[in-house]
C-alpha cells in the first residue's frame, strides 16, 4: 500500500477515535454496500458500520453465523470504504471462529482492508449454547485488543455481549461481561437488545468513562437522539433497519404490481436523474 492510502488510513483511524472522545453522541448508520454508503455520506453521516444483515441479504443468504464468509465480509467492507471518505467500522460477526487467535487474525485483516474498527461478539452461532462462556468470551476480546494494538494505525474495537438477542434477558450477566470487556481494553461496548432508560443508564453507569453503543431502529425501543444523548449514550447505530426500510419499499412496491396491476410507487421513488447526479458528483 503507498504512503497516500497509509495516510488516508491512519487520518480516518484518528477522526473515528476523535468521535468517541467528543462532547455528544453521533450516529453511525450500516450501509451494506458501496452505493448506499455513498448515499449516507452525502447526507451528512460522519462514519459508517457495516452490517451483516444487509450484506446477506444483498447476497442472497439469510442473516447469521457462517453464512457469509469472512473473505465476503471484508470485501464488502473494503468496497464501502474505497467508496467513501468517512471512518468506516465492520459488524465482523464472532470473529468467524470461536479461539481468541482466530479473532485476533480477523481484526488483523480488518484493519489491513482499510477500516477504522470492528466489533468482535461474545455470540457462538450455535442454538444449544448460544453465547460463549464468560472467560472465553474474555479472552476472545483480549486477543481482538492486542491484534488492534499492534496495527500501525489506531483500530476500534467495540465489545458485544448478546445475552439479550438470544433469550437470555440477563441484564446482570450483560453488565458483568461488558465489565470484563472494557476491563480487558475494548474501546466501545454495546449490548444489543436494550429496551428501557434503566438498562442504557445500568450500562453507561457500569462501563464509564467508556463510550457505549447503542442500536436503535429494532422494535422494543422509542426513544429520539436528545434523550440518547441524556442518558450518556455515545454512538447510536441503526443495525439492519435501513436496508429493511428499503427492502419494505421494495416489497410494497412489488405487491402493488401483483395485486392491483397498477404503478402508484413510482411517484414516491427518488428520480433516475437525482441518484445519477448523486452518483456522478462521488466520482469527480
């Protein structure tokens, strides 16, 4: 790689950490391919994450461990960050292996392809025993922080506990390992499936200083920016909701075809001439 993309790397690395350190929350919403991180980074959005759902999904392949490949993931990751300028972190699943050195290869890789951080879950894949056990899911975020801490360039790892999305409603558990997480030098922690303020503030409360994540577009949870931000909320992603949004337009759009013969959606469509116009002002 020449010293230009070194540089590009390393100066998206520091504005990615300089977003946790500021005053604030911001949003990090998950494209899940080029164009549409193309799109968010025209609005506005100053970093992006990737998400596993909508890479499957644009494959063709249902959401979930060993579906898509790590060669598939980075690779998409690498195109969104080739296609855009902002800091750009990868959903990289459960490292794509259960041992500690698989995860560390993996973070290895990830910031190899270009990216600003990753998230390494404490989620095994397997129905009967769906999370990890506590020391091993300890270990496996240790690795990942080591691996990141020999890159040359900064490398955010953000620690999942997913006790929550896999029936185990153990918010007592969750802090435990999030704990043990920010303890062993995880830079984000995030819990998905947070459902009320006094889970968000449990959390915030536990790991402080460090920054917490938190995904909002599932069901379960209302609540805006402002009062994200009162709770002590520092990154706020939007997991798989917006190509679900998209694939919801798709689908409404398609059952008008089948249903009423008629073509109503395209009026709500955005225009040939605004994406290609869009499009081509990324390429100048």
């Amino acid at each position: 790689m020449n010293s230009s993309s070194e540089k590009a790397k390393q100066s998206r690395a520091e504005i990615f950490r300089s977003l946790h350190q500021q005053s604030g929350l911001f949003v990090i919403p998950n494209p899940w391919d080029a164009g549409s991180a193309m799109i968010l980074e025209r609005m506005g959005f100053q970093a992006l994450a990737t998400t596993s759902a909508g890479l499957a999904y644009s494959l063709g392949k249902p959401d979930g461990h060993a579906s898509v490949t790590r060669q598939e993931t980075l690779q998409n990751a690498q195109s969104i960050v080739q296609a855009t300028q902002v800091p750009v972190s990868a959903d990289l699943e459960n490292g794509y292996g259960d041992e500690p050195a698989t995860c560390a290869q993996t973070i290895a890789l990830a910031a190899g392809a270009g990216l600003a951080g990753g998230s390494i879950e404490d989620a095994t894949g397997k129905p009967d025993h769906p999370i990890y056990p506590f020391d091993l899911a300890v270990e496996r975020v240790k690795a990942a922080v080591e691996a990141a801490r020999n890159q040359s360039q900064p490398f955010m790892v953000t620690a999942r506990a997913e006790n929550l999305l896999y029936g185990r409603p153990d918010l007592n558990d969750t802090i435990r390992r999030l704990v043990a997480f920010a303890d062993a030098g995880a830079d984000v922690l995030f819990a998905p499936g947070l459902k009320t303020r006094q889970e968000i503030q449990a959390v915030v409360k536990a790991v402080a200083p460090r920054p917490v994540n938190v995904v909002m577009g599932l069901s379960g949870g209302d609540f805006s920016l402002t009062m994200l931000e009162d709770l002590g909320v520092k990154r706020v992603s939007l997991g798989s909701s917006l190509v679900r949004a998209a694939y919801g337009a798709f689908f409404k759009a398609i059952g008008e075809i089948r249903q009423q013969g008629t073509f109503g959606f395209a009026a709500e469509a955005i225009p040939y001439a605004d994406l290609n116009r869009l499009f081509n002002d990324h390429q100048r």
